[in-house]
C-alpha cells in the first residue's frame, strides 16, 4: 500500500508554473512518504500474520503471554495464532488441527488415543526441535479435559533414508501344441 508521493502533482497547472512553490512541495515529499509508511505499518499491525515485532508485543499483552527470550518472531506469532483462534467444542479434529499450525503440517506429530480401555492420550511428536515444548503442553492443558491422562514422546528425526530395493526373476517353459 506505500505510495510514491509527490504533491506537485496536486497543484493546478498554473501554481506549478512557480519555483518556490514545486521546491517547497518537494521537500515535504519525504514528510508524506514516512506518513504513508506509517500508514501502511499501523494496518499491517492490526492483523497477528502480518504484524511486526510492535504488533506482536500488543497482542500478546492483550492475551497476556509474556515471551521467551529465545523466541523468534515466528515462534511468536505461531503461539499467538495458537491461542486466538480457539474453537469450541474441543474435539480430536480441532486438536489435531491445532497441533498441525504448531508443527507446521501433519507429518510431524501423531495422536493415539486410548478410549476403549480408559482415559489416555498419546501425543508422539517427531521432531528435535524442543523449542515449542510450552506451547504444546499448554495447548494440550487447554483443550484436553483434565480427566484423560496425557503423554507426550519426541521422537527424533533422522536426516538420513534407507531405501531397501528387491527383485524376483522367475523362468518358464514354454510348450508350443500343434494339432495332427
């Protein structure tokens, strides 16, 4: 939305004709293009995904998270996503959509739940990364109903594939049959 201003381009024809009055205009120019900047910056802050460090501090003021000092701007934003967008009723879809935003797609986490034989919830995470272990445990305290007992796993991710490949010959014999 930053515009390229310049307010000579507002002035009638016959005002434009006059030095002092283009000279003076243009000085401003920069003025009015850190006003648009501005402008631009404080529309920007209304929304969490595209807020800057500024809107990212007001809006967890507003929901009252204090940050970590080693959280990045992302991790920020994720764990603000994470607790405004809450929807009720809290069912395993919603909670495997909320843990999908957090780690960022559903290859990264499982849910096994264990209801037939009690009140269990096992949550495996696969990854090495331990820096959203708050938010998750916090997530899970949040959604999950205090009468289910939750376990949490990391798995660690190997960089390294092993790909096995096989194969199978097989020999026939082929009979030709002619008619007399």
């Amino acid at each position: 939305m930053i515009r390229e201003v310049d307010l000579v381009a507002y002035l009638p024809p016959f005002i434009a004709e006059y030095k002092e009055t283009n000279v003076a205009l243009t000085a401003e120019n920069p003025e009015f293009a850190l006003i648009w900047q501005a402008a631009d910056q404080a529309l920007k802050n209304e929304f969490i995904v595209t807020a800057d460090g500024c809107g990212i501090a007001r809006f967890e003021r507003m929901l009252g998270i204090r940050p970590y000092e080693r959280d990045t701007i992302e991790m920020r934003r994720t764990r603000l996503l994470s607790r405004w967008y809450n929807e009720i009723p809290y069912t395993m879809r919603m909670l495997a959509l909320k843990l999908e935003q957090l780690f960022g797609g559903n290859h990264n986490f499982s849910l096994y739940p264990g209801f037939e034989g009690g009140y269990s919830l096992l949550v495996v995470v696969y990854s090495t990364d331990d820096s959203q272990v708050e938010e998750l445990k916090y997530l899970l305290a949040t959604i999950v109903p205090m009468n289910i007992v939750v376990d949490i796993v990391y798995e660690p991710v190997t960089s390294g594939l092993t790909v096995y490949g096989g194969g199978l010959m097989e020999q026939a014999d082929i009979l030709e049959m002619k008619q007399r």
